[in-house]
C-alpha cells in the first residue's frame, strides 16, 4: 500500500536527546534513598517510555510501597542535576530536522516542564516548539494511543499518514497501536545489543542508529 507521509513524530528522550540513561539513573538513585534496590538496566528494561505516573503505579505494586508526595519533585531534581551536567542532543539531530520537509512534532512521557528543560538545554525547544506535546495533555500514557493521536489532531493530520520515531517498546506499542506506521531508533547510549530486534518484534517497520540514516531513507519518499 503506497504511504503519503505528512507529518514526523519524534519521541524526546532517547530519540531528540541522549537522556535516558541520566534519567532512569535518576530514577535508581531516588528509589534508593527510599529503602527501595533496582538496577539501572532492570529500570531501563521496565520503564523506558513509560509516563512517571504508571511508572510510579507500578513501583507500589511491584514493592508493595507507597511513594510519599515528594517523591517525583526529588526525583525530578535529581535528573534535572544530571541533565545540566551531562545532557546531549543526539549527534547529527539538527541537521535532520532541518533536512526533512515534511511538518514534524514531539510526542513524550516526560511533563511539560521537564521537556522545556531538557529541549531548552540542548537548542532543540526553538527548533520544534510550539509543536511539543506531553502525555500529561492526555488520559493514558504509553504504550496506548492516545498521545500520539492527539499530537497528530493537534497537527491537523491524519494518523495513516504519519511516522512515529522511537526508541521504547511502549513507544513502539503505542504508534502501531493508533495505526501509525514507526520506525525504531538504535542510536541512543542507553539501547543494549539486540534492542533493535526488541523493537521490530514490538511492531516497528524497521531500525536505525544513525539520523542521517533517517533522512537518507525518507528523502526518496518525498517524491
């Protein structure tokens, strides 16, 4: 079936920037101070693109806990000291953005806030927004639907002819599930070996490791 492709959504973390690996260290170093022991790839594993609010729903269930109010907020700090330390944006990023024509969007777990730090540190928030949109707008976080499929009604656009980039299974899971077609990201410094196979089983069309490797492959499209 041929494809008009009309708009690009990219995922922030692990996808705009080389965050994920700061932010669930975070995520390992805060639980800690609450008496709580997880590995950094056992929190990559389980909760990579996932929202902090399901990701926190989860952490009770699965230690039989409840995280006190100021939980999030120190958490929140904790990887906003690691990102003014040591956040990038992914290498050859810009030059793709400003390389593809097509209209394009951000589509994230993280808060509003959050994206306007972390995007504010690395240039890439005057690059994309306003066109930056947070699952806090929405009811369910990844991996539903509904994210991604209000970012395309907030871009005017259908959902057939949109591409979702990602680097998460949940990310994966919820672009196939809103019928979008999505391509898997590899690049990032958090993704193990084999996380490319992970994301075609989770329903990606197809992987890649390099941004360029994103415009090279799409720009024939565009004919």
């Amino acid at each position: 079936m041929s494809f008009s492709l009309a708009l690009v959504i990219f995922d922030c973390d692990g996808v705009l920037i080389d965050s994920e690996g700061l932010a669930h260290q975070a995520l390992v170093e805060t639980l800690r101070d609450y008496g709580i022991d997880m590995t950094l790839e056992d929190a990559l594993n389980r909760y990579m693109g996932v929202s902090s609010v399901d990701e926190t729903a989860d952490i009770e269930m699965r230690y039989n806990v409840k995280m006190p109010a100021d939980y999030l907020d120190k958490k929140g700090m904790r990887r906003h000291a690691l990102y003014e330390k040591a956040l990038k944006a992914t290498p050859g990023i810009f030059d793709m953005i400003d390389a593809l024509p097509w209209k394009k969007c951000v589509a994230s777990s993280t808060k509003p806030e959050g994206l306007r730090h972390s995007l504010g540190l690395t240039g890439l928030w005057g690059k994309l927004a306003p066109h930056i949109f947070s699952a806090s707008q929405v009811e369910r976080g990844k991996p539903a639907p509904d994210l991604f499929l209000f970012a395309a009604a907030q871009m005017n656009t259908a959902p057939e002819h949109c591409l979702v980039i990602e680097d998460s299974p949940a990310g994966v899971q919820a672009a196939r599930a809103a019928h979008m077609r999505v391509w898997g990201f590899t690049g990032g410094s958090h993704c193990p070996p084999g996380h490319g196979d992970r994301l075609l089983q989770d329903g990606a069309e197809k992987v890649f490791a390099r941004m360029d490797d994103l415009a090279r492959a799409l720009l024939p499209e565009a004919a």
